[in-house]
C-alpha cells in the first residue's frame, strides 16, 4: 500500500492511549493511510463511519486503532467484527492483537470449523476483541451460548461487499437483533452497491461517509505468469519439483496464513532447501533477520503471508510463486509486483486446484494479466531440464587455477574420464528431483475445467468481469 509521507496527521494527533501508540510503532507504521487519516478522527468521537476502501489501505488499523483504545478497561467483549472469511477473521483478529497487546488486549477469531466450547471458552475468559465470521457467529448467538457475556459497544462490519456477495446478508441482520442498540457501528466495503448502502440505513446512525478512491493497480509487465492445476494433496510436490526444475535464484512463495509458512518452511527445510518463513507473529527484529538475510542471498526461498510481505522491497526476486492462490486479483498484484522489477524479468508461478479455478479465472479477468497453463513436468522431464541447465552452466564456468592445480593432481592417480564422471555424479547428487513421477491434473481435465469456467462468467451470472473495469471483489 502506499502511505502519503505528506500528511498532516500523525498517529499522535489521534489521542490514542500510549499503549496502543506503541503497538503502531512496533508494527512499524509511521504515517496514517489517508482511509486511518479520515476515518480515525471521527471513531474517536464516537461517531458511526460507512467507509469505502479496500484492502490494502490500512483499513484494519483504520478502525481497529480506536476500538483497541476504548477496549483497555474493559473486562469483557467490547468490539465485535464481522468478517466474510475465516481468513480474514483470523487476519484482522492478529493484526489486533499485535497492535493492542501492549495495552493487554485481548482479541479472538471465532469461525466455523474450530472447537465450538474452545470459542466459547476463550470468549468467557475474558477477550476484549472478537472477528468473527457470521455463520458461526450467528450459531453462537441462536444457541445462547455467549449468554450475558455478549455486549460489544462498538461494531464492524468488514468487507461488507464481500459478505453480500457470500450471501451473509440475512445473517448479518439477524445477528444485529442481538446486538445491544446503544452501540458505536462502523461499515467498511470496498464498493458500495444498494443493498449495502441500504444495510447502512438500517444499522448505523447519522454516519459519516468516507471515500478513500483506491489507486489503480498497474500490473507489471516484465513478469512471465504460469499456473499448474494439481490436487489439494499434491501442493507440497508440486512445488518441490517447480522449485527443482526452474532452480529460482531468490523466490518468495506465497501462503493464506502464518501456521501454513511455518509448516512449509520446515517441510522445505527437511527436504534440504535453505528457506525461511515470514510472518506477523514475529518481532520486528527477527523479520528484520529474516528479511536481510533473503536479500544477501544467505536463504533462497522466503515463505510469506501477504501482510507479512507488504513491506518487503527486495529487487532481485526471480520467482514469485503463489503457493496458495490469493484472496483478490489486487492482492495477485501486489504479490507479483515483487518480481521482475528494475528492468529485470520475473516469473509468477501459481498453483491452483480445481476448486480454485474460478479464482483463477477472476484474477485474470480482473488484472488483465495473460495466465498460461502449464503442466507439472515429470520426473523424466525435470531431470531433462536439469540436464540441459546443468550443461549451460558448464559451459559458462570459467575454470579456476585451483581447478587445475587439483585436477593435474587427481590425474597422477586416476585417469582424466574417471575424475569427470566423478565431478559430475557430485553435481548429480545436488539434485533432489524425486517423488511421484507425474504431478498436477492431465491437459484433458484442465482443458474441461477451462471450458466450464468460460461457459459459466458468459452465463450473465453476477460474476461476469470485464478486463480493465473496475472489479467488485468477492
Ligand atoms: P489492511 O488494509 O488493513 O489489510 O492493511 C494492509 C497492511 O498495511 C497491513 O499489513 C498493515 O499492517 C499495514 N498498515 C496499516 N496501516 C499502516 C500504516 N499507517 N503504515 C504502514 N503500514 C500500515
């Protein structure tokens, strides 16, 4: 995102308690984003805010920042977000935690899939900050199982487009009929069709409307973007054998959540490549490390969430590899934008399983990005390839003195071919290429899926996108 260094705000203008003022400075936020700039004054006045902007412009710290100042004191739930995905749940819940905690704020996610008397519990413990998804959340409040435990005086609605497009809507007002009427509601969507802003009527009261225009996103162009189609179980191998035969000098691979970097980059690392995962849970001292030591080249493979890698402003990344395909076609454009930049070439790489497709198929259409469809080579063709590499790189190796000298004293006892075989089954046992021998879904299957996504976005469904015009995301 792009924070304007000309602002007149500063953080400290906002009259945020200095604790939560310590969270944004060790989250390493300088200036306000001008939707933080706008927005923040008004929330703590008290106000109800509908505010358009999307993600990427700050929007958590946005209104997390004073929901987090009004929690300090407070024992029990006192802001309740609603999120369209557990993802985002889980995202906005961490990026709370990591700028209240020095206030003791408690946040919790609540979303479906997870233990149900776990939620319960942590709810009851005492957590000030509660995202949450609306059909769990709505389940929990049907159920009465928050009982008297369930009063937040401020409420968001985040992505609310989002949540319309899910078909949350009904949820969303039913969980309202729960909701204390005295409360603080703030609305935040990156477009705002009718049935949002008729939503707004019903809950928010007198708000101020806000209107941060996004910037338009510009897709690089020197970047070559490729996707493999494969099936859920087959991403780490898929990845691995890419990973092999393109040989990246400095890739960044990309993951939905912090606990999937963590377990790639172990897996990465027991499989002998030198990698690092990247992620909000760490100290800034420690992504400091880790992101220093990906620029010298001393790690490789740098695995990243998104927040994690917004910062991140390293020129030579060859690969960009989506090991999960993001949320939004924006969010495919900021990941990517990390490569082929100062002139030089990158790669996009991104895996995708057929579940995914229509993701896919949105991303395109919406960044106007050419996507070719590749398949994952073989155990057969990755060898080839590494053959062919391997070769390229002989020929440009110039030959050191200490080559000669080392070699002239080998050939006293073996001879010359025996030595040469022996470098290069040296050079063979580098290679890691292993695993099934095939990988990924056959063209025939892709080319189905193809045809079914294109018969489905001319069906005139509502997610028809037309290239270059402004997209509504899901
Ligand atoms: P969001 O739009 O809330 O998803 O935020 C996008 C990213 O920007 C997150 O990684 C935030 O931690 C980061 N961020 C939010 N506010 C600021 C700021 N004022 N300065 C720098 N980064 C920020």
């Amino acid at each position: 995102m792009t924070i304007e260094d000309n602002s007149l705000q500063t953080f400290d203008d906002f009259g945020l308690h200095k604790d939560i003022l310590k969270g944004v400075h060790e989250a390493g936020f300088r200036v306000p984003s001008p939707i933080q700039q706008e927005s923040i004054p008004y929330i703590m006045k008290g106000m109800d805010v509908i505010a358009r902007a999307q993600t990427g412009t700050g929007k958590t710290a946005a209104f997390g920042l004073p929901a987090l100042h009004f929690s300090r004191d407070v024992s029990g739930v006192n802001v309740l977000i609603i999120a369209p995905t557990r993802e985002l749940a889980s995202q906005v819940s961490d990026e709370l935690y990591r700028l209240g905690r020095f206030a003791g704020i408690r946040t919790v996610a609540v979303y479906g899939g997870q233990s149900i008397s776990r939620q319960v519990d942590l709810i009851g413990r005492g957590a000030q900050v509660v995202t949450a998804t609306p059909g769990r959340l709505l389940d929990h409040l049907k159920s009465n199982r928050l009982k008297d435990k369930f009063s937040p005086s401020i409420v968001v609605l985040d992505e609310a487009d989002e949540m319309l497009d899910m078909g949350f809507i009904d949820d969303i007002e039913a969980i309202f009929g729960y909701i204390p009427e005295e409360r603080q509601t703030l609305l935040f969507s990156a477009t705002l069709p009718k049935e949002i802003r008729s939503l707004a009527q019903k809950i928010l009261k007198q708000p101020v409307s806000i209107d941060v225009i996004p910037k338009e996103i510009a897709t690089p162009t020197d970047i070559l973007h490729r996707y493999y189609v494969i099936e859920e179980r087959e991403r780490e191998e898929a990845l691995v054998r890419l990973i092999d035969t393109d040989a990246p000098q400095k890739a960044l691979i990309f993951c939905r959540t912090k606990k999937e970097t963590d377990l790639l980059s172990t897996t990465l690392i027991s499989r002998g490549y030198v990698a690092k995962a990247l992620h909000g849970d760490m100290e800034q001292s420690q992504r400091n490390e880790v992101m220093d030591s990906f620029k010298k080249g001393v790690i490789d493979l740098l695995i990243a969430t998104d927040v994690a890698a917004r910062g991140l402003d390293i020129t030579n990344i060859t690969h960009v590899i989506n090991f999960h395909i993001p949320f939004t076609p924006e969010s495919y454009v900021h990941r990517i934008g990390r490569t082929g930049r100062a002139g030089k070439k990158g790669t996009a790489i991104t895996l995708v399983t057929p579940l995914e497709f229509k993701e896919l198929s949105r991303i395109k259409h919406a960044s106007g990005v050419t996507l070719d469809y590749m398949e994952v080579p073989t155990i057969h063709q990755a060898k080839k390839h590494f053959k062919s590499e391997l070769l390229k790189k002989l020929e440009n190796q110039p030959v050191h003195e200490e080559a000669v000298e080392i070699m002239s004293e080998f050939t006293e006892e073996y001879d010359v071919m025996e030595v040469a075989y022996k470098a290069f089954s040296m050079l063979l046992d580098q290679r890691r290429i292993d695993g099934p021998n095939r990988i990924g879904l056959s063209s025939r299957k892709v080319t189905k899926l193809l045809y079914n996504s294109k018969k489905q976005s001319h069906s005139g469904r509502k997610h028809s996108y037309k290239p270059g015009k402004k997209y509504k995301r899901r």
